[in-house]
C-alpha cells in the first residue's frame, strides 16, 4: 500500500511489528488474513473471494487483528522494551556489547 501521509504509513509499519512479535498467539486464519492484506498487498475482495467470505467479514478480521495485537502490546510491551533495549544498545561505546543486545533483540 502506498499513503502520501508519513503517519499512516509509520501506523501500518507498527501493526506489522506487532504481528510479527505475536502472530503466534493469533489463529491461523487469521494470521493468513492479515499477512494476505498487509505483506501482499491484496485487496479485501481478492481475499474473501478464493474461500467465499465477503469483503466485509475480511474488513472485520483485519480490523480485529490489529485490535488484537494492540491489546497484546498493551499488556505485553515487548514492542516497547525491544525498543527501549536498542536505544540503550545505540548509546553504547563497547561495540561487541552494542551487538550483542541486538543480537538478543533481533535487530
């Protein structure tokens, strides 16, 4: 997808952090959903049609993945420390300590 306002776009990029740090806790269908919607860029028609759902019960599933991951971030703050953990990692002089956070963090 492509947004000419930078915080739409930086939204989206955040929601797909999240998935990736929680897609597990998500069921499958709905982890095929939202990886169809946001990293293939398929439109809700062209995800509804191949199992006969509709475009509006795709809209709802997306819609409650996000809110879904959110409420995890909420509660979880993994997204939240990860960051927190590679700004500390950034000020660090020891280089070899520096990638090793980041090692830990997956960055």
């Amino acid at each position: 997808m492509f947004y000419t306002f930078g915080f739409v776009m930086e939204k989206d990029l955040q929601i797909i952090e999240l998935f990736e740090i929680y897609k597990s806790l998500l069921t499958e269908k709905q982890r095929d959903i939202f990886s169809s919607y946001y990293y293939l860029d398929l439109s809700l028609a062209e995800i509804a049609e191949p199992e006969g759902n509709t475009r509006q019960s795709v809209y709802e599933t997306v819609k409650k993945v996000k809110a879904k991951l959110i409420g995890f971030e909420k509660e979880l703050k993994v997204l939240e420390k990860e960051q927190k953990l590679l700004s500390v990692a950034n000020r660090i002089n020891d280089k070899g300590l520096k990638q090793e956070i980041k090692d830990i963090i997956g960055r």
